[in-house]
C-alpha cells in the first residue's frame, strides 16, 4: 500500500502543478490579446433619440474666412435621420438629407468597427503645422464614446477608411434639408478692393431676399450674422452656389459689403 499511496500522492501533485500552469499560461494569453487590441469587444449598441448624433463627421481649422461653414459634413441621429453635405468640395454644395432604417445604421456602425476606429488615438498631429485644417468624427454609443481628430498631413489610414465610409454610405432617397433657419455672414472692405467684381442687382430676386442695408452694415460692424428663415436661406445660398466666386457682393458709396450664407456660422458671434 505504501507503493500504491505514494503514486497517488505524487500523480495529485503533479496534476495540480500542471493545473496551476495551465490556468497562469490562460492568463497571460488574455493579457497578450488585451494589450494586443483584441480585448472587450465594443457594443454597438445605440440610443434612439431623434435629437442626438450617434455618427458625426467635420472638418474645420485653417485660416478664417467669412464664408467658412461648421455645419458638420455629416450627422446620423438616433431615429435613422441623416444630414450630409452634397457637393464639390469646398462650399458648392448644398445640404440634403435621407433616413436609415435600424439594419443599415447597424450595418454603417459595424462596418466603422471594422476599420479600426474605435482602436485610434484621439487626435494624430503636426506640431509644426501652423494653420491647418483637420477633420473629425465622432460615435457617441451607450457605452462608448469615440472622437478622433486628424489634422492635415497626417496620414492615419484607418480614419480615412472610416471617413470615406461615413461620406460615401447610400442614403437611397434624399431631399434638401431646409434648415430652420440659415445665417448671412457680412464684410465691408474697400471699395477698390473688389474691383472685379460683379454687383448684385438691386431689382433681382435675390436682393431682396436680403434683410435691408442698415441690418447688412450692422451686421458687419458688429461681426454678428443675421438670421434668416430655411426657406430664404436656401435660395440664397443655392444663388451663391452658381457665381464663379464666394459670397454676394453689395456695392456702397464708400464700401462694398460680401454676404456669405452659411449653415453654421464660423467667423462671425450667432445672433
């Protein structure tokens, strides 16, 4: 019996050491897949509500122009309402908007988990960049909340595969979206330093949609845009879209003022 109870004796031992080894060799390949970013999975789970943007896209920074617009390229709220930029670009374009059901917002969201996104750093950055513009998105989840910010020169594959994504995903059906109201942002300069270009004519349709020229030269004194209706707004804006060069240019006796309708005033305090 003696033979008999040292074996067993002996063989628990080893089980239990090779037990121990098993359960610190499980642990240390968690923590490798951890710190490898193969750790918690992200939930992709959303809040509903039709006034908070789940996905956001913008661009801003670079030197102010009066006709700089934050309006975000992209906003997709909780009920599946989508606005988007439509357009060149720059400033010609115009902003429309469509609706996802709750299958392609899953789809839009898992396939921006796919490109990485969630694994990136908040913001990639030149410090000897002065000057320079970025853009951004945002994902405001229920239980994550992402923001990353890459500005210009900064090569960050995996932002770009997100942003492309988010700009270029079908919507099927759009329409313009008419905001509630839109903003004139106004600059008095010289006279000869507009020169070349064409006045607006006081009888077109356009001009008078303006607000009169006391409130335009108010506006521009005290750097503060006027607001208009959607509706009037875009008209406005639909008319600078066609001319060759940004703003609406308004000749005065000893001035020329520009009116440059934006969504989403940058240059100029909101009313």
């Amino acid at each position: 019996m003696g033979d008999i109870g040292w074996y067993i004796t002996s063989h628990r031992k080893t089980h239990a050491a090779l037990t121990v080894f098993l359960s610190l060799l499980l642990i240390l390949i968690a923590s490798a897949a951890v710190v490898g970013g193969c750790g918690k999975k992200i939930s992709l789970e959303y809040e509903s509500a039709p006034d908070l943007a789940i996905v956001k896209a913008e661009s801003d920074g670079g030197l102010p122009h009066p006709g700089d617009d934050l309006f975000p390229r992209f906003q997709l709220f909780g009920d599946g309402r989508v606005i988007k930029y439509q357009g060149e670009p720059n400033y010609r374009g115009i902003f429309v908007q469509g609706r996802l059901d709750e299958r392609d917002i899953g789809v839009l969201l898992q396939r921006i988990s796919d490109t990485g996104f969630f694994k990136l750093k908040d913001e990639y950055r030149n410090p000897n960049l002065t000057d320079a513009t970025y853009s951004q998105i945002s994902v405001d989840l229920v239980e994550t909340e992402k923001t990353v910010r890459v500005w210009m020169m900064m090569n960050v594959r995996e932002f770009d595969a997100a942003y492309d994504l988010i700009m270029d995903y079908p919507l099927g059906e759009v329409t313009e979206y008419v905001p509630e109201k839109g903003y004139l942002v106004v600059a008095r300069y010289p006279m000869e330093a507009k020169e070349n270009q064409n006045s607006l004519d006081p009888n077109s349709e356009i001009y008078q949609l303006l607000p009169d020229t006391a409130t335009l030269i108010q506006a521009a004194d005290s750097n503060t845009a006027v607001a208009v209706n959607g509706a009037t707004f875009l008209k406005i804006k639909k008319y600078e879209n066609e001319q060759e060069r940004r703003g609406l240019y308004i000749s005065q006796p000893d001035s020329v003022m520009m009116v440059y309708p934006v969504y989403e005033p940058r240059t100029a305090k909101k009313p």
